[in-house]
C-alpha cells in the first residue's frame, strides 16, 4: 500500500507519530533515540522512520513547513496508516517576557490566521486544542522529570514573514505563549478524524527581543524535550 505521499507499508507505522518540521531531524531522532529504527518512508525526502523507544514501538516522521503541509501528512498517518496519536515536536517563537528563549511550551490550544478550520467546521470558529490525556501525560512527566514547562495558547500563523506585526501585541495581551506555523492544522485534522494530537516546542527566538538560540543551545533544549516526549508516552 502507498498514498500520495506516504510509500511505509500497512502495518508500518507504531500507533504514536513524532513530527517534527525538518525531516533531517526525524532522521536525527530516529538514529539517537529509538533502536532498531528502519526507514519507511521518503517520499519528497519527507523521511519517516519506525523503531523502539525503551521497548515500546514510535515512528517519527517530518511534517514540513506550515499547515498545508503538516495536514497532507497527517491525514494520511490518521486516516490510511491507524496512527492514534500525533505529536509535533518543533520550535516557536516567543512574543512574551515572561517566556524566554530555549523554554518548553506545550500548546493545550491553538489560535490562528489559518481558515482551514472553518473550511471543515462551516465557517464557525473551531477551539483547535490538544488531546487531554496527551498533554496530562506530557504536563506530569516534566513535573516528574522537575522540568519546567509553560502550558497555554500558541498562534499558528500562516505567514512567517507576517504583514502585519502589530498582531504580536495582540497577542501577547491574550495570553498567546508564542507563534509557529502548524498547531492549529494538526489539532483541527484530528478532531475531525476522532483521533489525538498534540504539539510540544522549544523557543528557538524571541520576537520581542530579537534573541536568538545558537545551533548548541538548539540541539541541546532539542535533546531535552525529545526526552520529556518520548518518556511522556511510555
Ligand atoms: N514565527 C513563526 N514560526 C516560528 C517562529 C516565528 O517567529 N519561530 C519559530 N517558528
């Protein structure tokens, strides 16, 4: 079996996906996290891998840059391959003092630019949010793990090279944690397939500040939250 843009056998993917936007990362993870990881897809160079995480079997595979995309490949995951449970692992951009660069966010909600959620939900306003017992899981495992994390609204924008900046006030004044560009399409492909979603993140830059991680600081809160994911779902 294949889809349009999937090529993994059937029964190829574990029921929990990580996504993360570059698909070199998921290669990255899949080779310094899971053992016995085997590639399965690459369709696009859009890899996706399958292996075991203490024992228990995750796939991983890259979602690309933006909800269009995150959506083709969810529905597929969702809809032709059984996966459950979907969680973005990405970076984002604060727009808050009080949420400083390399800090983890866990998006409970999604607010967005984006109109695909209306296009599924008859033009009304969809609260795209997060799976309950998904983030539970995530929210209890840092306090296990004593790391601090910020749980709120995140803003799925669809133009990361935005016209209209005065928008950042906005949100910061409606408590919007910070901006990425794919939440808000997971967490509405979900919903209306009745399955479960989830996006975790780093602060890779601040938008107030104009601080930005280094590619070690990078890779070192990457190695952090991929730890806190991945014994979340244990
Ligand atoms: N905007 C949108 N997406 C992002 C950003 C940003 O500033 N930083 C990381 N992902």
């Amino acid at each position: 079996m294949a889809t349009p843009h999937i090529e993994a056998q059937a029964n190829e993917f574990a029921k929990t996906v990580l996504m993360p936007g570059d698909p070199l990362r998921a290669k990255f993870i899949a080779e310094n996290f899971l053992d016995d990881a085997k590639c399965i897809t690459r369709v696009r160079n859009m890899f996706g891998y399958t292996g075991t995480y203490k024992g228990k079997p995750i796939s991983v595979m890259g979602s690309g840059m933006g909800i269009p995309s995150i959506s083709i490949y969810a529905t597929e995951l969702y809809k032709d391959y059984g996966v459950e449970n979907i969680i973005r692992i990405g970076s984002c951009g604060a727009v808050r003092d009080d949420v400083k660069i390399r800090d983890v966010i866990i998006g409970m909600a999604a607010s967005t630019d984006s109109n695909v959620n209306r296009q599924r939900f008859n033009n009304c306003d969809f609260a795209a949010c997060a799976d309950f017992s998904l983030l539970k899981q995530v929210v209890d495992t840092a306090e296990r793990l004593n790391k601090p994390v910020h749980v709120g609204n995140v803003f799925t924008a669809d133009l990361f090279y935005t016209p209209q900046p005065e928008m950042f006030k906005k949100m910061e004044q409606h408590g919007i944690l910070a901006v990425e560009m794919e939440a808000a399409g997971l967490y509405g492909v979900a919903a209306e397939l009745g399955k479960k979603a989830l996006a975790v993140f780093t602060v890779s830059d601040h938008i107030k500040t104009g601080e930005q991680t280094t590619a070690d600081e990078r890779e070192n809160t990457f190695k952090d939250m991929m730890e806190l994911t991945l014994e979340s779902i244990l």
